[in-house]
C-alpha cells in the first residue's frame, strides 16, 4: 500500500482518485494511529469508528462507480468538540454537556459531509473554548507533539495536536481570540482564523458572539484554501455571513499576488518587549525571506495594540456570561435537581458542580461588568476601544498588503507554568486578539524551531475578507521552505 503518513488533502485525494489506497483503508490508518497515540497525546474526546468507516465505504462506492464528488470525498478530518455533530456527542470539553448530542450539525460539519469528508471523531479543546492551553478541558490534557511536557496551545489545542501527530489530514477549530492561530504555530501546522462573516458559526457553541469564527487546520496552505472553498460563505441560518467570493488557490496557484509587488508591514509595537528573543529571530528571518522574494518591508504602527487585551477580555467575558447563561440544567445538558429547594437552586447547584473555574470566573466577571451602574465604566469603554483597534488596522491596510508578526510572545510552556495564572494567560493573547476585535483574517504558517525543537508559526493578517491574499502570501513562503514538512517524531 501506498505510504500514508502525513498526507496533505491534495495528496490523499490523488491517492483515493488512482485508487492506490481506499478511503476505508486511510480512515483505518488514523484510527489505529489515534487509539495508539491519542491516550497519551489527549488529541480527540471521542472517536467515532462506526460511524466513520461507514462514511468511508460510502465513499469508496462512489469512487468505484464514478462518481467521487470532489477533493473532500473520503479524506479522514476531525472537529473541535465546541462544533455540533448531529450523531456524535458535542460536549465542549465541558462536564455540564456530557453526553449531549446536538439535534443538528453545524453548517461547516454539513457541507464538508455533503462533500464527502470522513469525520473521524471530536477534538479536545478548553472547555468551551475559553483558554489558550487545553488545561481547562475538563475530561483530558491534551499534549504537544514536539515535547509532551508542554501544552499545543488552545483553546483549539486538540485540533491542532492531531494534524500535527498525522491523527486526520485537517481539522476544524474556533477562534474567539486566537485559538486557532496560537495552537497552529505552537504545533507546526498551518492554521486559519477567517474574517469574521466569511464562515457560518450555526452550529459553533457561542463564546463571544462578536468575535467567534471557524477555521481550519491543515498540513499545508493548500489544504486550508480547499476546505475554506468549501465551506465559506452565506448562510441563512447565520445572518452574520455574507456572500464574498473565495476561490482554491489549489488549481492553479494564482500570481495574483506577486511578491515583488508585495508590501509587507512590520509593526513595531509586536516586537517590544516580552518578546522571546528566538521567536524574534524565526519571524525576522521569515520576513527577509520575503524581502529575498523582493517584497518592500515596511515599519508601521498600530498604536492601540497596548488596549487590545483588557478591551478582548472585557469583551469577551461580558458575551461569555450571556452566552453561558443557557446552562442553567433546564434547557441543555446536566441538571442538579437533587435536594434542590427551587428553580434558582437548581441553576446554582447545576452550574455550581459542572462548569469550570474559567467559565465562572468570566459568568462572574462578565455578569459584574454588564451590570447598572458598571456597563458604562467597562463594557461601553471596551466597544471604543474596539473602534480605535479596528481603526488602526483600516489606517494600515491604506497603505500594506498585509502584516507580519509573531503569533504568540513564546513557543509552548509548560504543562501547568500557568494553569493557577489566568492573568498570564491572559497576556499570552497579546499579539493574535487584536485581528479578532478588527474582524479581519489571518494565519499561522511554519516558520521555524528554537534551539530546543520547538516551533514558531509566522503571522500573516490581511484586510477583511483578503483570504485568498494571504493563502497566496502563505504559499509562497511554503514555497521556498521545508518548516511545513517537518513532523514530530512520536
Ligand atoms: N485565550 C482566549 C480566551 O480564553 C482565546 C480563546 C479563543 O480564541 N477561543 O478567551
């Protein structure tokens, strides 16, 4: 048989098309791999055999007979546990949702089924997604690939831990602040945040509703281009979309973008201090490769970068407490009712035992802000300082095609460094929340490995709904580098 290890979706499709290998044989492939690696790597929450290996066989009878639908049928993927799976269990990575099965699949699940993909089973993640290491999964730790004594990042750290171990070609993640883009670059992959609006969110257990998106995790910048082609777009079921074109840089790769014309900005307040002097050094390196391709470089500033943390959480935490408050044991999910003395009982006995320290600490901190009295003080203030963020980067893009930028201050900490340190945490953000205040896109590519063997992803934000753009910018990178066929030795 064909070798399998990992394959890009362009790879395992012209493998499925010459029928060198079966799609029940390659869903086989990484379900042996994930009951082999995923005890010790936490990757998935769950996996779906059954399921999977019937969606195969319905894909291999349609590549026998003919009629393969398109580069998606029969390609094994997974899907970060926050994503709803009509037959498979949803639970967020959260004890509140055990066992809970959504009566729908979320729309970006829907059309890559349609399509023909192979969900294998349901990524680990923070629990609803509120986080940026995996710990707050309140089931499993989920581990790096390249060191198992460090966290992948998160909070769509299980997505990212298994297409970096080769445990499914691409995956499905969320961003509220960063979760795809931080993980994405801690563990070698390639990773997607789209601009707020391209990709439907029915579906997306809600975090903040004013920054959630969808995005992908891949093996390579093709592969992320082929599922956004797929999945982008207006849906009525999620009136914050809208029709925009995309097209797959897959066939051909589009010059539309040539590098030589290219103007890169570089802003100064992502390179100060905090900083690791390493993930300095791999993301300067990374921009001369450009300057190399003959891109100009050019010293911008983005001046209220220094109120995009304390404007995301406040944001966030405020939407967060809204949206956590349909758990409340009636509606959805556990229900505490034993002992319970009235309804308002029942909420806190429910909520009391079953959400995290993160999800209460943002309910509470979130509640707090919202109230008479505060709403003025913080959550008001927070919005401007959203428009002045937003601003910045719409002054930017006047003048740049895109910037480059580290993805996060550092590469993978340990395990536990900052568990009991939410406020550490917090800062960790710093350099990936401001794109999803501004609602535009951008990405983590390989770029890279410290001294200690572990990776560094480059940034590349571009203007809202400029996804092809910086594919495009991504790609050519791919281009002249190895980083993004390297792979953890596990
Ligand atoms: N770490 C951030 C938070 O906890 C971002 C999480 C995310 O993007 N989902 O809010």
């Amino acid at each position: 048989m064909a070798n399998l290890n990992n394959l890009t979706i362009s790879k395992a499709s012209e493998l499925l098309e010459k029928k060198e290998v079966s799609s029940v044989e390659l869903t086989n492939y990484y379900l042996e791999r994930i009951e082999k690696l995923n005890p010790e790597l936490g990757a998935y929450l769950s996996t779906e055999k059954e399921y999977a290996l019937k969606k195969a066989r319905e894909s291999d009878e349609r590549i026998k007979s003919g009629k393969r639908i398109g580069i998606l049928d029969g390609i094994p993927c997974s899907v970060k546990d926050v994503i709803t799976t009509k037959d498979i269990e949803t639970t967020a990575a959260s004890k509140i949702l055990e066992g809970y099965i959504a009566p729908y699949s979320a729309t970006v699940v829907r059309k890559i089924e349609e399509q023909g993909a192979v969900i294998l089973g349901k990524n680990n993640c923070d629990e609803f997604a509120m986080g940026s290491s995996t710990e707050n999964s309140a089931y499993m730790l989920a581990k790096n690939p390249w060191d198992l004594s460090r966290v992948p990042g998160g909070s769509s750290g299980g997505s990212a831990v298994a297409v970096a171990a080769d445990l499914c070609v691409f995956s499905f993640g969320t961003e509220t602040g960063g979760s795809i883009r931080q993980p994405a670059s801690l563990c070698s992959v390639v990773g997607l945040k789209p601009t707020y609006g391209r990709n439907s969110r029915y579906g997306s257990i809600a975090y903040g509703s004013s920054l959630d998106q969808i995005g992908v995790f891949g093996k390579c910048v093709e592969d992320i281009s082929s599922v956004m082609h797929v999945i982008a777009g207006k849906d009525s079921l999620d009136s914050t979309t809208v029709e925009y074109p995309i097209f797959n840089i897959q066939y051909p790769i589009n010059t539309q973008y040539p590098m030589k014309d290219l103007k890169i900005g570089i802003p100064k307040e992502y390179f100060g201090e905090g900083l690791d002097s390493e993930v300095e050094k791999i993301v300067r390196d990374a921009i001369d490769k450009y300057k190399e391709m003959g891109a100009e470089i050019i010293d911008i500033s983005l001046p209220n970068t220094e109120y995009a943390t304390p404007c995301y959480y406040l944001l966030s935490m405020a939407e967060a407490s809204s949206n956590l408050a349909r758990y409340d044991g009636i509606k959805y999910g556990k229900s505490e009712t034993d002992n319970a003395k009235d309804l308002i009982d029942v909420y806190f006995k429910t909520r009391g035992k079953y959400f995290g320290d993160e999800q209460k600490r943002k309910s509470i901190l979130g509640t707090f802000e919202l109230s008479a009295g505060y709403y003025d003080a913080y959550y008001r203030k927070a919005q401007k300082a959203r428009s002045l963020v937003k601003k910045d980067f719409d002054d930017a893009f006047e003048k740049i095609d895109c910037i480059m930028c580290p993805v996060s201050p550092f590469p993978a900490f340990k395990i536990g460094e900052k568990k009991d340190d939410p406020l550490s945490m917090y800062l960790a953000d710093i350099f990936t929340i401001s794109a999803n205040l501004a609602g535009i896109c951008a990405l983590s590519i390989p770029a890279g490995f410290t001294q200690n063997n572990l990776p560094v992803g480059l940034q590349i934000m571009g203007p809202r709904f400029d996804e092809d753009k910086i594919l495009q910018i991504a790609k050519a990178y791919e281009e002249m580098t190895q980083w993004h066929t390297m792979f953890p030795s596990i």
